[in-house]
C-alpha cells in the first residue's frame, strides 16, 4: 500500500505522513527540523527549534546535511522514495 508522502519544509524531503500545516512536532529523520506550523514566514525564529529560523536551517541543511549542526548525529540519508517525483 502506498501512502502520499509530504515534503519537509526545511530539506525538501517527501518525510511527512500529512501536510506540515498539519503537523505538529514531527521530526524529519533527515534533516532533524521538528514541524512548528505556529511560525509565520522563513524568517521567523522557531521555538521547537532553539530559535532558528526556517531560512537558517535550510542553509545549514545545504553546509552540513541537519538543521543545525549538533543534529547531526540524529539524521540519516534520505531513502530513495523520499527524493521526490519526476
């Protein structure tokens, strides 16, 4: 049975079980991000992420492969279902 995956808003990553809109705390295992769909814009600090932003995590997602750089002990490389759709 397949079940519609939803992109991580901080790696891009289709890790979601429901929309992040929708979800509250979910961790991505390949990034680390926790969902805070209670931040306004990118640019808004996020208190279930000690405080970045959004915008910040991507650009370290991109440097270092998590969300900040003490995570990366928790993430795991994306499965290639995860990668998206064509």
């Amino acid at each position: 049975m397949y079940l519609k995956k939803y992109q991580c808003p901080c790696c891009s990553y289709f890790t979601y079980n429901v929309p992040p809109a929708e979800d509250w705390g979910f961790i991505c295992p390949v990034c680390f991000w926790e969902n805070d769909p209670l931040i306004a814009s990118n640019d808004d600090p996020s208190g279930s992420n000690h405080g970045i932003t959004l915008n910040e995590a991507k650009s370290n997602y991109l440097k270092f492969g998590a969300c900040e750089e003490e995570m990366l002990q928790y993430v795991r490389p994306p499965k290639s279902s995860e990668k998206g759709r064509s």
